[in-house]
C-alpha cells in the first residue's frame, strides 16, 4: 500500500443525536498506512463518531468516502457492514442476553444439553444466511488461533471470561474479512492478564492489511502500533495527528482540564497528575446522609455453586460484602471473577437457583438490583 493513499474521509460532517448536535462540519482522514485511537472524557462522543462509520449513527450533514472500495467497485452493490467490523461493550452485553434467551428456552423444551460454542458464534460473523463452506471452517480454526482461541472452539460461550469473550467477538468480526475494524473501548473490565492477551491479539492484527480504529478513555490503553490520535472534548474534534505529536502533557491537561505529566515507557503513555497539595477529597455528603438506610450486609452468598457442562466455575462459595466495605476481586484469568459480578448484577441465572442475598432481599423473590 502506498505511504499516502487516503483510506477513509470524514467530509465536513455533522452528526446528531436527539437534540445534541456533534462534531459539526468535522473534517478526518485516515490513510492506508495508519492506525488511530480516539481519546477523549466521558461522554464526549468518542463512541458516537466511530458508530457513524458504519452507519449505526445517521449524518446530518456530510459525507463518508470509503476509499478502501475504490479498487472494488463491485462492491458498491453491498452494505458497508460487510468491510467494517465493529466490537463494543454493547456487543458484549447483547451476546450474553441472547444466549440467556437461549438458555431460557432450551429449559422449557427439556434441550438442556444443546450449547452455543465457540466455534457456533464464530461461524455466525459470515454475512447473509448462506450454508457454512469448506473456506468458511479453515478461515474460523485460523481466526481461532490468531486469537489464541483454538482450544476454546468447541466449548460453550457461557463458560468463557470477559476477556475470552472480547477476542471472540473480534473473531466473530474477522469472518467476514473486513477491510477496518473498530474496537470501541475493548479492554473495559478486563483483568491485567486479559488485558495483556488482548493486546498482543490486536497487535498481530495491526501487522496484517487490515486498519484499526481504537476507542480508548484510559491513556495506558493506546498500543505502541498505533499511528495517529484523535483528541476529542464535549463533542468536537480537539486535536489530531501522528501520536507524538498529539500526545504531550500540555495536550491532555487541556483537553482534561486539569494538570497533567505525561510519561512514556516501553512503547505505552501514562499520565499523572499534577497535586498541588496532599489533601484528599472529601466524601459526599449524600452518601452520609443516606447509609443508614442502606442494609448491615449488601451481598451474602452461601455455598454458592456455577457450573457449566461439568466444568465447576465457583464451588460453594460464601462471601458476605457489608456496608462501608470496599472490596477487589482477584484472580487469574478464568478463575471466575466475572462469574460472581454477573450473579449479582442477574446476568447469570444460575444465581436464582443459590442462596445469594442483594441489600437484605433473597435473589428471585422478584426485586430488581437497579
């Protein structure tokens, strides 16, 4: 690929959702010899920007040239999804509510056994409904081992960690040969050893033709690969350009708005800020005024048991969490850290069927942990 070929323009856009007008009459290039992140607060609309890419988000003004087609013209006849690949917590979440729609329903027809594997959400990244070929099976076990995944095909998806579960879903997306994939946000509530195995993933990616968008808000989560940085602040374009130039203490304490020291070691940037003195921030008084309504003990769990095909995730587990207790989950990858956040948050429905106790109501007596 040539040094300057353009890949994507963002031409005089402007996006808008509800009443909020973004980034209006925003200009961005991206060239084929690039791979960006995109940085910015919370709420800045970081995600909002890459989801207009592949039309998840409408223009309202604007236009989107996708160079990358131009040596297809064929492919003009089809949707833009099947050359844009998209991972994001919300993909995440709607895997898991399917399959627990699945579980569900596999309950009350007595199919207990049937499971999704791996291999089953992999496959289902190819576009339209055609039968699964020959290719189709040699490009998934290829997929699988670029991810480090191979060992996880025939398992189900239920058994999988966050971190597991990411890198299938950036799977599942490279089935369909995409020409840039846009991983918003990828490494959210992953442990370190997850985060670690993520990023070696991306980093082989980045090395092959395909072009990388990553959505970061944590400065640590741009990858020495990556070319070019997109600052964003309240909904407009900050600053952009290659990454050493756009990433200085002065920068980021302008775009943050608060004083900053920016390091670099091994390829990855850190930021740390700048005290002006050693007080700490006080609590909020809402939180004193109102816990003693809140319950002695917030979680009980007794002899809390998950298993999956066999496979005991948790094993007569008994943890009480009481109220002014901070606490840190701990483990190594699969240990089944996860498995206890989605028990409490109901995300896993193996919690109604253990004694587990949320703010002094038993689980599945109809209360809603919101």
């Amino acid at each position: 690929m040539g040094m300057k070929e353009p890949f994507l323009t963002l031409e005089n856009i402007t996006l808008r959702v509800q009443q909020r007008i973004l980034f209006q009459d925003s200009f961005w290039r991206i060239h084929s010899d690039e791979h960006w992140a995109i940085l910015g607060p919370n709420g800045s609309g970081k995600s909002t920007l890459v989801r207009s890419l592949w039309g998840g988000v409408l223009l309202q003004n604007g236009r989107i040239l996708y160079h990358f087609l131009d040596s297809h013209p064929e492919s003009r006849m089809n949707s833009i999804n099947e050359f844009i690949g998209y991972v994001s917590f919300e993909t995440h979440q709607r895997l898991i509510e399917h399959e627990e729609r699945q579980e569900e329903l596999r309950t009350f027809a007595n199919k207990k056994d049937e499971i999704t594997t791996t291999k089953d959400i992999l496959l289902s990244g190819i576009m339209g409904n055609r039968p699964v070929t020959q290719e189709d099976e040699k490009r998934c076990v290829a997929i699988a081992n670029t991810l480090n995944l191979q060992s996880l095909l025939s398992q189900s998806i239920t058994s999988l960690s966050t971190g597991e579960m990411r890198k299938l879903l950036i799977g599942r997306a490279l089935m369909k040969s995409p020409k840039l994939l846009i991983l918003d946000e990828p490494f959210d509530g992953l442990d370190e050893p997850s985060q670690k195995s993520l990023a070696t993933s991306i980093h082989h990616l980045m090395e092959t033709e395909l072009r990388i968008i990553l959505v970061v808000h944590r400065l640590e989560e741009i990858l020495p690969r990556i070319t070019h940085v997109l600052l964003i602040k309240e909904g407009q374009f900050f600053m952009r350009g290659p990454k050493e130039i756009v990433l200085t203490s002065e920068n980021l304490s302008e775009l943050y708005g608060y004083p900053l020291f920016l390091e670099k070691y091994q390829g990855r940037y850190r930021a740390t800020p700048i005290l002006k003195d050693k007080e700490s921030l006080p609590y909020t008084l809402a939180f004193q005024e109102n816990s003693s309504k809140v319950p002695e003990v917030l979680i009980e769990m007794k002899d809390t048991t998950v298993h999956y095909n066999g496979r005991i995730v948790l094993d007569r587990l008994n943890w009480v969490m009481r109220r002014g207790e901070n606490w840190a989950i701990l483990g190594p990858n699969g240990s089944g850290k996860s498995t206890i956040v989605k028990l409490i948050l109901g995300e896993n429905l193996q919690g109604y069927s253990n004694q587990i106790t949320l703010l002094g109501k038993k689980k599945g007596s109809g209360e809603t942990l919101w």
